[in-house]
C-alpha cells in the first residue's frame, strides 16, 4: 500500500512516500528547483518519490494533505474582518490567491498528477504531531508542537499513544510564540520564516537586558503556559510587516537593515527574546508533562528548530527522553500526514522505528558512479576515481592540512541540515576557519558558527554530554574551545551531531581517520550551499558550488576533483547564479 503526503503553499513544500507504512523516500521541492524554501505545489518532488519506487500515481492508495485550507481561510477572513478598514489590503493581496489555487487543492491535485484516487486532508497541527510522534521509537509520549500559526492553532499539546495521537490542548492565532520570535528577527534585520535561526545564532554576543520589558509589555505567560500578544506592537494580522512603529519605539531603535553593521543593542535584543524561548519551552513542556504523564516528549513546529531552545530544556531533565523530528518544519509535514494516512486513516498497527539516519533522514536522491561520470567527462573535469580505503586517507589528509572539502555521498538528508551526505566540512582546529568558511565558502554574515559532528562513542569527552544527537538540533557546552576554536560559539556551546558506524559508515571513517592524524574526533560539518542556495541536490550543483567558491577538493562518491587540477573553468558553470539572500 502507497500512501503519498503533500506539504505545498506556504513554504518549505515538500512530498513523502510510504509504502506500508514506512518511508521509502522524502525530499523538499527547493532541492529540486534550486529555489530556496519554494512554496509551490511540489510536483517535481512528487514524480522523484515515484520514480525512485518505480511506480506510477495510479498505484498510490491514498494522497494526504498536510493541512485543511478552507479551516486557514476561514482564520484569515475573521482576521480582515477584525481588522476593517486595516485588513483590505491584506485582503486585496491574499484573496486571489486563495480564490484561485488554495481553496481548489483535491482539484490541483488531480489536475497536476493525474490522480483519481482518494484524497484527504489533515490539520496543519496534527502533522506536525505526527510527524513527530511516529518517526518516534516511543510507545507512548507527550507531544508538543510550536509554530507560526497552522490554520488556527499556533502552540498545541498532544497525547501520542500506539497508533493515535490525540489533541489535548490547543492556543490560537493571534496569540503565537513562532510569531512572536519572527517579530524579533524582522527587527535584527534579518527575513522572516528564513532567518530565525540568525537571530539564535547572534544572541550569544549579547545579554538579557530587554527581557523584562518584552514580557511586561509585548507578551504575558501564564504558569500554564498561555501565551498573549498586547497586538497595539504588532502588524501582522495587516499582512504588511511583522511589527510597527510602536515595537520600535519601544526599544528606542528603528529596524536594522540588512547592509548596516550590528552594534550591541541588537546582540542585547537577541539574546533577550532567545531567553524568553528557553523559559518558555521549559514552561511548555512542565505543563504538558503534567496533563500528559509521560516520561517521553516529541517535539515538532519550526521552534523545534531552536537548538539552544532544545538544549536548554534537556537540561532541565523534565523528561527523560526528547525526540525532534530531523525535519520538524513545515517540510516534515509531508511525512506527518502521510502517517496520519496510515495510522489514522486506515487504522494500522503501530510498527516502531529505530532513530538511525538511514530511516530517519537519509531519505533523498542519489547518483551512481556511472551519472558521476558522464557529467566528469562531458565538462572535462579532470578526476581521479580512488578505493574506500585511499578515498577516507585522502579526504582525512587534506582536512588536516587545512583544505575544505566538498562530500557528496549517498543519499541525500531530508530536512535544513546536512548530515554528512550533502556537507561542506574542515578542520575544526583552527582560529581562523570560521572566519574563512563564512566569507569565502558559504559567502555568509561573519557571526554565524559552525557545527561540530564528533564520533558518538567521544562525545563526552568533548562535551559537557553523553547522549546521542544525531541531527543537529540540541545545543551543548563546551569547554575545549581553544582546541576547536571554530566550531564552539561565542557562549561555548555548539550545535553538536554525533555520528555512529550504523547511521553512516563512511562519513564515520573518514573523522576516525582525521582523529588518527590529528588526535581530534571532530569536524566541522555545514551543509553544502552558499547563502540564498538550497543545499545541492546533484554533482551538477556539487560541482557548480564547487568552481563558484573557494573549496579545495570536491569529492563526488569515489571521485576526487581537486581545484588546482582544475583551473579552467568549465564552460557549464561559468554561468552567474544569483540565489535570493535569506
């Protein structure tokens, strides 16, 4: 039984195929478009979930969509209506888009691919539940879902238990934490529903100093954790800007633009709503763990995203056990309602999966040596094709005498982190290489860090942890800075990936044998992209970051290209691509 899940129209769109009730492949559709975080109808991810099954649309049982459109627009003409005269604008702009394509999706559907079969819809909400809880290995747990806003509901506390999940608690729209941290990154100057996780990263160079003003004035939390907005700071429901003229004037300082310089009052803003986050995430969680009575939590919604959010509450050891989605954004929505489809829909039983990568996240395209080739030859790229063995020694090397490498492996990962499959990586050793990596590699804000993926079995001695944290999604402190100095963050912490010989055993070679040379189990691992670029999909957009950046080699499967053999720039990639910044 085929069960495909859709998640199209707002961003991040997205396609997953289930075949009895495992994932057999996911992917994003900016991967294929090159369009970062694209929002339409995903019918190239769609046709690669096909054909990598071999089957035709005519063979899939079920289509199901990720949230109920005519619930959102129902919310969004309460929201003009509330607003009148204000909302017209709003109105003007949103309602022939909605006439048009987002209330029709069984229509678009049918029409874009050709099906005549069964099509259902799910709410935005509990495809994030969803998504969370059955790519679990729990039983049974508490699940918590943090987001914009879905059709209404914006926060909602669920009850994961066999095959259902059920909802518990709900907050809605206009009342949202996700729009709330967005307001703030709007404010520091960076783009909303795309740079929330810059806004994280700049808060360590700054301290809570507005935190006592922001939850006085633009926000009250109750002990349950009910979330209200004082709307008079805010204009999103006017669908113009996130905030207005009286946010600013209460902190004293317009919007910053993008080309000014950061001074400490946006660091102090920063770290100030960063740590509204964690205490909220930890008043959240102590009131789901009290309705639900679980020792278990899934986390799932865009601020699940919020790493330092994430490692903050695992401090707090309100649960034993935390489980977030590899993909808990909008993207991942496409494996939640594919689920609801089998849990939900057909009522099947409840199968466990484990958290290994390969089930998990390595879930998109890949290229066999024989595709690698012809693209080699046919841009007369000079090559040379190697062993395991000598390709692991090879990479390692070089990684130690301060070279970058472009890894291309395997699958690629579903979800906003590259885990080894699709990763720009270095050495972590250096001062320097952060600073080197953000202007000339990822050509990026000068501020932003790295990631360190580290051996699983070393972890502790590295830091301050032992658990596994296998996607990047939990931050931990350390205290080796001055051995790893680009890759631990202003406030020593990082956003750790430990890796394992099951989850990918090459990657896993290749930092035991960087250990081997340089008695460090770490790498610096990014994901493979310039700013405004989604992460490659193909060698040929390994190959074009590859000739438009300053990497040094480039290694496609057993294939190592290496830039100083190749310094006549193949006609192919002499083309300017200009990704939209984000």
């Amino acid at each position: 039984m085929y069960i495909l899940g859709i998640s199209a129209f707002y961003h991040d769109s997205s396609a997953c195929l289930l075949k009895n009730g495992h994932v057999v492949c996911a992917i994003e559709e900016e991967r294929l478009t090159r369009k970062k975080h694209d929002n339409s109808f995903p019918k190239k991810s769609i046709e690669f979930c096909l054909n990598q099954e071999q089957i035709l649309i005519s063979q899939v049982d079920l289509i199901v969509y990720y949230e109920k459109p005519f619930l959102k627009f129902d919310r969004i003409l309460t929201t003009i209506k509330r607003n009148i005269p204000f909302g017209f604008n709003f109105f003007k702009d949103s309602i022939n888009t909605w006439v048009k394509s987002k209330l029709w999706i069984p229509q678009t559907i049918k029409n874009e691919l050709n099906y005549n079969g069964e099509i259902i819809f799910c709410e935005h909400h509990e495809s994030h539940a969803s998504g969370a809880f059955y790519t679990s290995s729990f039983n049974e747990a508490a699940i918590v879902t943090i987001d914009g806003v879905g059709e209404k509901a914006t926060i909602t506390i669920a009850r994961g238990q066999d095959n259902r999940v059920e909802m518990i608690k709900e907050q809605h729209y206009p009342n949202s934490f996700g729009l709330l941290y967005s307001a703030f990154t709007q404010y520091c100057g960076f783009k909303v529903n795309s740079g929330e996780y810059k806004l994280m990263g700049l808060s360590p160079y700054g301290k809570p100093i507005f935190k006592d003003l922001i939850l006085s004035q633009l926000v009250t939390i109750s002990d349950d954790a009910v979330l209200t907005l004082n709307m008079k700071y805010f204009s999103f429901e006017n669908g113009k800007s996130t905030i207005n003229e009286h946010f600013c004037k209460l902190f004293g300082m317009p919007v910053r633009q993008e080309q000014e310089p950061f001074t400490q009052f946006y660091f102090d803003i920063a770290n100030s709503i960063q740590s509204i986050s964690d205490d909220y995430l930890v008043t959240l969680a102590t009131y789901a763990k009290k309705i639900v009575d679980s020792d278990n939590l899934c986390l799932s919604g865009g601020v699940a995203l919020n790493c330092k959010s994430n490692g903050f509450l695992l401090q707090k050891k309100i649960f034993k056990n935390i489980w977030i989605q590899p993909s808990p954004g909008d993207g991942g929505t496409s494996i939640g309602a594919a689920y609801v489809g089998w849990y939900h829909y057909f009522k099947k039983e409840r199968v466990l999966i484990s958290d290994n990568l390969q089930n998990q996240v390595y879930l998109g395209s890949s290229y066999s040596d024989k595709q690698i080739v012809e693209i080699l030859e046919k841009n007369q790229i000079v090559y040379q094709k190697v062993t395991r063995q000598d390709l692991v020694k090879r990479a390692a090397f070089n990684l130690s005498n301060k070279k970058i490498i472009g890894w291309f492996q395997g699958k690629m990962e579903f979800g906003p982190r590259a885990l080894g499959n699709r990763s720009i990586l270095a050495s972590p050793l250096y001062e320097d290489m952060k600073e080197y990596l953000n202007s000339k590699i990822k050509l990026r804000e000068g501020f932003r860090p790295f990631a360190p993926v580290i051996l699983e079995e070393k972890v502790g001695d590295w830091f301050d942890t032992d658990i596994n944290s296998k996607c990047m999604l939990f931050t931990f402190n350390s205290s080796k800075k001055q051995i790893i100095p680009s890759c631990i963050h202003e406030d020593n912490s990082a956003r750790v990936q430990t890796i394992s010989k099951e989850d990918n055993a090459l990657f896993y070679e290749l930092i035991a044998e960087f250990e081997k040379i340089t008695q460090t189990p770490i790498l610096i691992n990014t994901s493979f992209n310039v700013r405004g670029e989604p992460i490659v999909e193909s060698p040929f957009d390994a190959l074009y970051c590859f000739f438009s950046t300053e990497i040094d080699t480039l290694i496609l499967g057993n294939f190592i290209i290496e830039k100083e053999y190749n310094k006549a720039l193949p006609t192919l990639f002499k083309t300017k691509r200009n990704y939209e910044k984000d």
